[in-house]
C-alpha cells in the first residue's frame, strides 16, 4: 500500500471513529440545576444559578448597599446610580439606563396588547402589568398602611397614599395654586382650565372632563336615587344633591354678625356678607373701575373686548377668532388669580 492510500485510510478510519462517539448537538444543555431542574450550556452558567437557590448575595452595591446574588445583576443595577440613560426611544425621547428597559417600552407606542385578562377583558402591553393586575381580583391586598390600616394590592398604591398622611403636597398647579399629594391628581385638576371635555353623555350630550364625572352623570340618567334624606325621606341620585337638600332642613342656621340676618345655606351667607364689604376688591386694569365682585369685573373686561361671552377655542384659522382665542385663555387666567384673591379677602370677612 502507498504512503498516498495508507493517508486516506486513516482519515476514513478517524471519521469512523469520531462517528461512534456520541455526538453532542450544539446549544445542548447538559448542565441541569438538581434543584429546579433547570438546565445551562456551560457548568460556569450553572454555578452562578445555583446561588439563586442559596440565598447568599455576596456583591453588594457602594452606593446605596442593595446586595444581589451575580455580578452582572450588580452591574447593571449600578447604571441607575450613575445616571446615565444610553438607549433613548426615537418615538418620545423617552431614555433608558438598559436596553432590555427599551426594549419593553417600545411595546407601549405599537399599540399592541397581547396580554388580556380572562375575569374582565382588560389587556396590557406586558406580561408583568397583567400579572399585577390580577391580584386586584384575588381580593387579596398583601400592602397595608402602617397608620390606618387600609390595605392595598399593588404597593405602589400603597405609597401614594402614605403622602395623604404625611400632609405633603407637593404637586402644585401653576393657574391656580392649588396644591395636591399626588402627581396623578395634579394632572385631573389640570384638565379643568384645559377646557377641554373628552368624555361625554351619549344620552343627553353633556361633556365632562373626568371619566368619573361622567360615570357619576349617568346615574342621573338610571332612574337609580339611593341617596335619601334621614329628615324628609327625599331621594337623589348624587350624594352632593343630598347634602344640598339637607342644609335647607337647617333653617337660618348662618346668621349675620353685623345685621343679623339669617339664611339657609352657606352660599346665601356668603353673598350677603359681601354686601357689607365697602371696599371694592377687583379693579379692571384697563381703566381702573372697580368691583366688589369678581363676576361683576369680568362681564366687564368682556366689555372692554366687544365680546357678549367668552368665545370657544375651535382652533378656526380666522384672525378674529385666535384674537378671541387668545382672549379667552388669558382672561380664565384672570379669573383664576382673581379667584383666589376673593377666597382670602372673603376669610377675612367670613371670621
């Protein structure tokens, strides 16, 4: 035999060899956790799983000593720390410390909601919103308030209404001033100068800018009263409807200290105790008349604009109409801040 053919009958002889061995598929995971069985490629990967199990958390954050069980969960938890966003999405502007975060964000622009709730319907864009919202039908509330007790099923529930006890507001509106303990009640008062009125009847037409407004609204409309009066037995459909009817049950229970005149309810009051106020409160900037009632003051300035009432913002390319536009939106910026110039000269006068 040549050099040439005994060459080529070991090659053959090799691969027949390599052929009997049991062949291992790539990918394969022959590294199984004998706790979970959970299976990894490489031993190292299991190692690191197998702390999982154990409960030890040897790598610890500098900065604010949360501990985690790998290495890499400590890296990337320490991205929070240095405020660096990298991965920012091209739909917003909205940016993340990891691109998973992205990842997970985009979801919510493709209007896309795989996840879907077999008790109500409702569906959520990830699978962990779903998971959450679940437990609100558990009955299950595993979160309660250390002052009072009330419980909660998410815990993020939970520490927006900690504020409420704490007495911190920290949400402030810019027209008005008036401040709130959450974020989200911030943006619903903020609906009301908007003007706008996305929800509306579809019995009657009448618009609202809350969904809870409109869902009281309704009720109107049912026939349903389980509101009643303990004096007369009156029914209403609105719990403030019943509070109204009941004041005038409290005949001159507010009386005035300085003519001593009595009324029913304490809008009637009030009136009245502006009558005594010889000062007039709100002066046009205009032409400097004066008023002793904020009502009075605008119906003037509409005067001043040659307007009968405030016009509405439709959005019309019409020259005149953007000047009464803009019109509008500056003299509710008035009355807001007028508004609140009432409310404290009328304590005043009120104690």
């Amino acid at each position: 035999m040549s050099s040439t053919q005994k060459d080529q009958h070991g090659a053959r002889s090799q691969r027949s060899q390599e052929a009997d061995k049991p062949h291992r598929r790539k990918g394969e995971k022959k590294h199984t956790c004998d706790e979970c069985g959970k299976g990894f490629t490489v031993r190292a990967l299991l190692k690191q799983h197998q702390v999982i199990h154990t409960g030890e958390r040897p790598f610890s954050c500098d900065m604010c000593g949360k501990s985690f069980s790998l290495k890499g969960s400590l890296k990337k938890h320490q991205l929070i720390h240095s405020g660096v966003k990298a991965y920012s999405c091209d739909q917003c502007g909205r940016a993340f410390t990891r691109s998973s975060h992205l990842q997970s964000h985009l979801v919510t622009h493709s209007g896309i909601k795989p996840y879907s709730c077999d008790q109500c319907g409702r569906t959520f864009t990830r699978s962990s919103n779903l998971q959450r919202h679940l437990v609100t039908h558990s009955g299950i509330k595993p979160y309660s308030c250390d002052e009072c007790g009330k419980g909660f099923t998410v815990r993020d529930k939970l520490k927006q209404h900690q504020v409420i006890h704490t007495g911190e507001r920290p949400f402030s509106c810019d027209l008005c001033g008036k401040s709130f303990s959450l974020k989200d009640s911030l943006k619903k008062h903020q609906l009301i100068h908007s003007g706008v009125k996305a929800y509306s009847c579809d019995q009657c037409g009448r618009a609202f800018t809350h969904s809870s407004s409109l869902q009281r609204h309704l009720v109107t409309h049912s026939g349903i009263k389980p509101y009643s009066c303990d004096i007369c037995g009156k029914t209403f459909s609105q719990r403030w409807s019943q509070n109204t009817h009941v004041r005038t049950h409290m005949e001159g229970n507010y009386s005035c200290d300085q003519c001593d005149k009595s009324f029913r309810n304490l809008s009637s009051y009030s009136g009245h105790k502006r009558s005594h106020v010889t000062n007039k409160l709100f002066h046009c900037y205009q032409c400097a008349q004066t008023f002793t009632s904020l009502s009075a003051l605008c119906k003037h300035q509409r005067d001043h604009s040659g307007l009968k009432s405030l016009p509405s913002l439709d959005h019309s390319e019409s020259e005149d109409t953007e000047r009464s536009s803009g019109f509008c939106v500056g003299l509710k910026k008035l009355e807001i801040r007028l508004h609140r110039v009432q409310i404290e000269s009328f304590k005043l006068v009120l104690n």
